[in-house]
C-alpha cells in the first residue's frame, strides 16, 4: 500500500513511522508512505496557504488552489490511484469497517486540515471525507495517524498473527460487537480470578462464554451495536 500525507507538519509523522508496526511494515516494503510539505505549495514571501474567509468571519481558510497543487503532486508521483482523503469533521465516521474498506485499496492520500477547515472547492478534488468523531481537533495530523495504525494493521502480513484482526471488537466474526474479556496470568490477583470456564479446557464452552460476554458488555456499553435478532430477543 502507498500512502501519501499533505500536511504542513511532517515532522509530527516521523516517529510515528518508524516505531511499532506501521515501521515495521515500512522497513518490511508493505508499505510506502510520502509526505508532501502543503507551505512548498504556498504564496508569496511567507508561502502563505491560507486566507481571509468571503463574507467574513473569524479565522482563516486553507485555499483550493495550494491544497489542490499538492494533492495533485502525490498523485502524479505515484504508480497507484490514490483513494484521497479529506480528515475533516464533517466527514464520515471513522469506523472498522471504513478502515476495512480503505485497506482494501492499493493507495490512500490523506489530506491534513488546518486553521478554520477547507476552502468549500477543495471537496471536487478528492474522493471522501472522514472524521474521528463528534470533536474538533486543530489539525488532521492525529487523525492520519489514527486511519494509517487502523488500516495497516489489516494488510496481510503485518501483524505476526493473523487471527489477531479476525476476532476483536467490530469484527465480523463478533458480528460488530464489542469483544469479550479477556485474560492472562496470574489466575489471581487480590481476589480477583481468572473464570473457571477458560481454565477448563473445552472449547465450546469458552466459545459460548466468549459470545455471551461479549453480547452482555455491548448491550450495557453500546447497544447500537448489538445484532437485530438479539435486540428482538432482549425486548420479548
């Protein structure tokens, strides 16, 4: 996958990348990722790009015509189609399967706000727009992040075990539910123990175990996400 960032702080990225899995993937060729410096793509003297908002207001806007140049940079100078990205509030929600579906193409161009948002145009140049939640941010650098850990770690091959992604939270094999509690050694501590059911050995048991857990925490933290049947079930 190739990932291209239009951002007027790269600096902020380099860590980013070179440390746990997203740098690993990196160094490994799965992954490619650009970083193109929006102020190259500036104004005047002082590589300006932003501006006054027509109509007034407080604030400035980041113009079309420096975003558009640098979006346009990335994309000529990769051999994918980038599938580009405005990281705005008014975007999409950002949930797993948005980051499925995002690492299922060969590219991504993220696209990093700044000051009052976007000159209204700049949404002709790009395919999509997504948002961490119902927050602002002063800048979409966090966000980048966020959609680059979510989806590389979907790419074959990134993590050492591939049945890390197949059942966890928003998983399909949990049906979008929350994922079940989970545990590990000591089998106590201060009182507190390991449940019986996961010590036992059979497999159906802790699978249904498992399921009923992971139905129960979604139901009394996010309800939203528990299956139609099951809603129906509840409400009988």
């Amino acid at each position: 996958m190739r990932i291209g960032i239009v951002t007027l702080f790269p600096e902020l990225f380099e860590p980013f990348l070179r440390l746990s899995f997203v740098g690993k993937a990196i160094t490994q060729g799965r992954v490619e990722v650009v970083l193109e410096q929006l102020r190259e793509h500036g104004l005047g003297v002082h590589k300006s790009v932003d501006d006054t908002p027509y109509g007034g207001g407080s604030g400035m806007v980041m113009r079309v015509d420096c975003v558009t140049a640098a979006i346009e940079r990335v994309q000529a100078q990769s051999s994918v189609p980038l599938h580009r990205i405005l990281l705005t509030p008014q975007g999409r929600p950002f949930r797993q399967p948005v980051a499925r579906e995002l690492a299922a193409h060969a590219g991504l161009l993220l696209v990093c706000g700044r000051y009052e948002g976007f000159d209204e145009r700049t949404r002709q140049f790009v395919d999509d727009e997504v948002s961490l939640g119902d927050f602002v941010m002063t800048g979409g650098e966090v966000a980048a992040m966020a959609v680059i850990e979510a989806c590389v770690r979907l790419l074959p091959g990134v993590l050492g075990n591939s049945a890390s992604v197949a059942e966890e939270s928003f998983s399909e094999s949990l049906e979008g539910m929350l994922e079940y509690p989970q545990y590990t050694r000591p089998a106590e501590f201060r009182g507190l123990e390991v449940p019986e059911v996961l010590k036992g050995g059979d497999h159906a048991k802790v699978a249904a175990w498992r399921r009923q857990q992971a139905l129960e925490r979604t139901h009394a933290r996010r309800p939203e996400l528990v299956p139609a049947p099951e809603r129906d079930t509840r409400r009988r």
